[in-house]
C-alpha cells in the first residue's frame, strides 16, 4: 500500500521514504561523467599528438619568418625569435628577385588571382547548367555524355598536356592568361559535373515537375527553383576550385610565360634562386603568403563546406 | 461533355511498355479516380497527361483541344504532387505567384487570385511563410492552393493525401470533395487507398499492369467487381473467395464448396451461363454474411469460429469452413469464442461468382 502511494506522489515525498521501497531505490536522474576515463584519455591523447604533428611545421615556418638571418644561422628553428621582424615579409612580397625581376611574389598574386576568379565563375557557371541539364532533362544520349565525362575525370591528365599546348598554338592562346583559364575551367568540369549532377538529382523530382506545370522553362527552373536552393553545393565547388587552381603548378608553368606565372610558380622562383645566400625568413614568409588564399577559404567556409559535402538530404 | 480524352495512349520506356492502347474519356466537372497498386501505371498516366512523359503513340484532348504536343504550362491544368512540391526558398505567397508571374499576368490579377485562393483553402494567415514552417497538411492545401490560381479547367492529383496521418487524411479528403463541389472542376486524382476512391470519386478507374480494369461508379466497382483483382483490390477488409465447382441440378445452379457444403444461385444475375462441372471462384464480402448460431431460412452453411477480432464498431469473425477459411464482419454486441460451431447465411444480391480459369466476373 505504501509503494503505491510512494508512486503517485510528487517526487519529493518519494525522496523521504527512498529507503524502504525497491522502486525509490538506487541512482536516479542524470548519469554523472567522469573526466578522466580512458577512453578520453587515448582519444584526446590522440587528437593531441596528431594536431601538433601537424601544426608544427606551420609553426617552424611562422616563427622562422620572423626571426633575422644572424639568429637563423644559431639554429635554434623550435625556438621563438628573440627580436621579432617583419622585414622578411615585406621583402618577400615586394622585393624578392627572381632572375632579373625584383618584384617579390605580388606580382605572381595579381597573376593568380587574374587567373583564379574566370576559371571559377567559368567553370562553376558550365558544371552547374551542366550537372542540373544531365539531372533533370534527360535529353537523348545524357548517360553516354555524362559516362563520357567521368571517364575524362579518370584519365592522368599529365597525357594531356601535350595536345593541349598543340590545341592552345594553333588557336592562338598559347601562353596566354585566357589559355590557361580555358584548361582550368575544362580540367575542372568532370568532377563538377559530378558534384552538381548528384547534388540537383537529390532535389525531389515533384519540384522540377511542380515548376513545369507552373509554366517555367530550363532557364526559369535553374535559376528561380534550383540556385536559390543549391548555395552549400555552390560553396563546395568553390572551395575545391579555388584551392585546386590557387595551388596548381603545373599548369601555370606549362601554358603560361614568365610575365604571367602565377604565385606557385613565382614562389617556387624565388625559393628555388640558386644565387646568394638562401635567405629562410623570406622562403618561409613567402610560403605562408602562397597558402595564404586557400587557407582563409577553408577558415570562411568550413562549415558551409561540411553542410554542403553532407547536402544529400536537402527536403523540398 | 468530355473534358479529358485519352485516344489509344501508349508509353514505352526503351522495350518496357508500362501504358498500352489505352482509352478513357472523363466528363465535365467528373471527380475521377485512377486506382491500382503501386506500379500498375495511375500515376504514369497522369503525368502523360499533364504532358510530364512524352508518350510514345495515341493522343490527349483537354476541354475538346488536342494537346498531345503541348507543354504542361498550355494544357490548363494544375497539379497537385504527393511530396506538395513548394518551392523552399519562397514564401507561401510566392508559392502561389511562381507560375502567374511565368505567366506574365498583371500585379493586380495575381493579387486578387492569390486572395480568393487563399480565402478559399483558408489559408490566409500562413501567406508570409516558408513552407518549412508550415505542417503537412498546411503545406497540402498551399499546394492545392498553387493548382487553384492558375484558374484552369482540370486539376491533377498525384496521391496528394499519402504523406499525412490518418487524422489528417481523413479531414483533407472531406475539404477536397467540397471543393470539388464547389468548384466543380474536372478532377483525376491518383490514389492507392481504396476508401479515398470510394469515398471521392464520381467514377474510377482500377488499373493493373497499365490497363484499365473497370471503370465504373464507386458502388458498382463494389459490388459487381468484373475480375478476381478488382474484387480483392476494392473492400477492406477483403472479399472472401472460396473455391468451388458448379452443380446444376433440375436446371437450378448450385456452387458446391466442398463435401456438404452446396450453396444454391438462385438469384444470381447470370444463371443461365453456367455450366455443369465448371470450376468457379465465389466471392462473398464479410459484410455480407450473417453469422447465427441457430439455422435460419435462406442460403445457410455450418461452420466453426477459428478467432475474432474486435474493431470496435463492429468484429471480424474468421471461420473454417471445410478447408477453407473466411471472414465474417458482425455486430460487435455478439461475442463468438474459438471453435463455437455457428450458421452463416450468404446475401446472393451481393455475391460474385468469377471464372476460376479467366479470373473474370460469371
């Protein structure tokens, strides 16, 4: 009789009497967590180990582009510089000569980022109509095109370099920033496509259906309908265009001269100049300014990265 | 008058043909229904002829035009989608004004045919927002509300309730036959739940592997089902079918369901087709049985309660009869306990009897 009320009433009068009935017994409410488990200890323990294996080059370069030659020739490089100066950084941006031009890496930046903002907005604008014609208007002979495409994605493009500069000649853009835009943009749209097509495939098939009956065309649906709910998928791909074309080399040095060499390829000048002294200040200065780019891209958009790459499951 | 016309409608996906020749005519103002089992090509047809698919062969007429090549947007249709398809990044207003402002019709129109939509589904507090804030069936009616201002003369439903709760369903199904009413559009409306075609429809449409099986008014399909799959398909609980064979004895058809067990035609519609020895399927509806436990006058067998299930209403009773099982729809007041010997009594108006070679209705 006791337990049954014991039940009924509010908790606090369940406390008194916890000691008699079975049911009032033993622990109750939240599970208390304990800090120190070792599950904890080996996962963080990990987590630790990795991230400073990872972030110590990064330091050695930060805190070596800060220190004078006299105090790099101690070699001390875990060090922290005693006297700090951001004489490197300025040289290496202004005044680092590569063969007789004494620019420092700006110029090779103004180069890039001439290259970087057509190739993206190219390449994204095609992958993007590209991947929402193959999703959602399946024209005669889509899968042979779209097989097509992801087998270019597979081929080594270093077999394609060749052609390239022969295709580039006779039309006249060999050499050329354009050139290069053109290769970047191409290089880049099978996997676009890819991510695209996948990405408008996911968006239910009644909204494309609901957007005909209302009236709309291909260029309607795409950029009233599917745009305004495609922006994680945007970011995606300018994530990956931006820090694949900010990073290229090869490309850079191939189809471009050495006016219009962009940032990689200048870096690589000037850490590479065999003459003088091997100045590391401004090599690691330098450095961190070419990484500089993709770098505050993923800091920008990280988390519009993850939602994009995770974006199977948008809802309509 | 005829309002949508499909003339010998063919489809075929590569060599797969899912629609073949197929005919149907719906009437002005007609609620038609198209019912079948998932696959079975309802949905399918809608699209063909909302102009979603391109058909392979035949032709569809909306309001006496032919509009076999036209686009969706000129057929004068509105669709209404199972998923309700609003545009997410737009409010419940700009839902609504997507496909007038395609249209290139002037502010004012737009305004006033939003505002009568609106008053009409009662809907209007809900303008300013996304869908996502909306709950399904808020979301149904801004999406029936999509179909509404485009003032056309046939509106399409592709399994509009199925994504709700049966509470909601239920309430939405009721607004949708007023509206109906009140509007008195053309409306085909795909479903695979019987009770919404039955509850809805002036007529449907049973369809199986891309055919039209009966088209006929709800309780005509009910009752005089013209094959073995419109019967199992229409009815819930399901229609008993008890194999059997035909005795004729002094000119007078009997089914014999096993050893003693004779049921007598008499008053069956087509007696006189039936022949000697030929072996049958008899089709009889739960509801249509009586179950007693003592002999009573009129076509009555002898068989014993295997369970029952109480529904509240009324109970399903499942008996043996010789080796085959049935069930028996009663009155909830009357408990029968497993293994009770009881009598029912068949209501012959109600029964069918189908071939049970061909599988169509004697």
């Amino acid at each position: 009789m006791a337990k049954v009320v014991n039940l009924n009433t509010n908790s606090l009068s369940a406390q008194s009497d916890a000691g008699d009935g079975s049911v009032a017994e033993g622990p109750r409410g939240e599970k208390p967590k304990r800090v120190l488990t070792r599950r904890n200890i080996i996962l963080y323990g990990t987590l630790i180990v990795v991230a400073l294996y990872y972030l110590l080059p990064l330091y050695v370069m930060v805190v070596t582009s800060l220190k004078g030659m006299p105090e790099i020739r101690l070699g001390n490089i875990f060090s922290p510089p005693v006297e700090v100066t951001f004489a490197p950084w300025v040289k290496a941006w202004s005044e680092a000569c590569t063969g007789l031009n004494c620019e420092g890496l700006s110029r090779g930046f103004w180069n890039s980022v001439r290259i970087l903002v057509p190739s993206v907005v190219l390449s994204i604008a095609i992958a993007s109509v590209n991947g929402y014609a193959l999703a959602n208007w399946r024209f005669k002979g889509a899968e042979l095109f779209f097989t097509i495409l992801i087998v270019g994605a597979f081929i080594p493009y270093q077999v394609m370099i060749y052609p390239l500069v022969i295709m580039l000649r006779e039309i006249g853009l060999y050499g050329s920033l354009t050139g290069l835009v053109l290769v970047h943009s191409v290089f880049g749209m099978p996997i676009l496509t890819l991510l695209f097509r996948n990405y408008f495939a996911s968006v239910p098939e009644e909204l494309f259906k609901a957007a005909r009956v209302d009236g709309a065309g291909f260029w309607a649906i795409y950029f009233r309908i599917m745009l305004p709910m495609s922006l994680p998928i945007f970011v995606v791909a300018i994530i990956l265009q931006v820090t694949g074309i900010w990073n290229d080399f090869l490309f850079g040095v191939i189809y471009t001269k050495p006016d219009l060499y962009p940032m990689t390829v200048q870096l690589n000048n000037i850490v590479n100049s065999s003459q003088g002294v091997k100045e590391y200040n401004v090599n690691m200065a330098a450095t961190i300014l070419t990484g500089l780019v993709p770098l505050c891209v993923y800091f920008v958009s990280g988390k519009l990265f993850v939602r994009g790459i995770a974006a199977g499951a948008v809802k309509g | 008058m005829t309002s949508v016309s499909v003339r010998d409608l063919t489809l075929r996906f590569g060599s797969l043909e899912v629609l073949s020749s197929l005919n149907l005519d719906i009437n002005e103002g007609e609620f038609l229904v198209l019912l079948g089992p998932s696959g079975c090509g309802k949905s399918t047809l809608l699209n063909c002829v909302a102009g979603l698919l391109d058909i392979s062969e035949g032709q569809v007429f909306i309001s006496g035009k032919n509009v076999t090549w036209e686009e969706p947007k000129d057929r004068g249709i509105g669709m209404v989608f199972q998923s309700y398809a609003l545009y997410p990044q737009m409010t419940v207003e700009k839902n609504l004004a997507f496909g007038l402002q395609i249209a290139k019709l002037p502010k004012d129109e737009i305004a006033a045919r939003i505002k009568r939509a609106a008053e009409i589904l009662q809907i209007e507090p809900l303008l300013k927002r996304k869908p996502a804030q909306l709950s399904g069936g808020q979301r149904q009616r801004v999406a029936i509300g999509r179909a509404l201002v485009r003032d056309v003369d046939v509106f399409l439903f592709d399994e509009p309730l199925s994504n709700l709760d049966a509470k909601l369903r239920a309430e939405l199904r009721v607004e949708l036959k007023r509206l109906h009413q009140n509007l008195t559009n053309t409306m085909i409306y795909v479903t695979h739940d019987q009770i919404e075609a039955l509850t809805l429809a002036d007529r449907i449409a049973v369809m199986k592997g891309g055919i039209i099986q009966q088209l006929d008014a709800p309780l005509t399909i009910y009752n005089k089902p013209v094959n073995l799959f419109v019967a199992g398909f229409i009815g819930s609980p399901s229609m008993n079918f008890l194999k059997g064979q035909i005795e004729i004895q002094d000119g007078a058809p009997s089914v014999r369901l096993g050893e003693n067990l004779m049921v007598p035609l008499a008053g069956y519609d087509a007696q006189g087709t039936l022949s000697d020895g030929q072996k049958v399927i008899f089709g009889v509806r739960p509801e249509h049985l009586t179950l007693t436990r003592d002999q009573t006058s009129g076509p009555s067998l002898p068989a014993v309660v295997e369970l029952e299930e109480p529904m509240g209403a009324d109970s399903l009773v499942w008996l043996r009869l010789g080796d085959q099982s049935m069930s028996v729809r009663t009155d909830s007041s009357s408990r029968f306990s497993p293994g009770e010997e009881v009598v029912i009594t068949f209501d012959l108006d109600h029964a069918s009897v189908f071939d049970a070679d061909t599988e169509e209705r004697i």
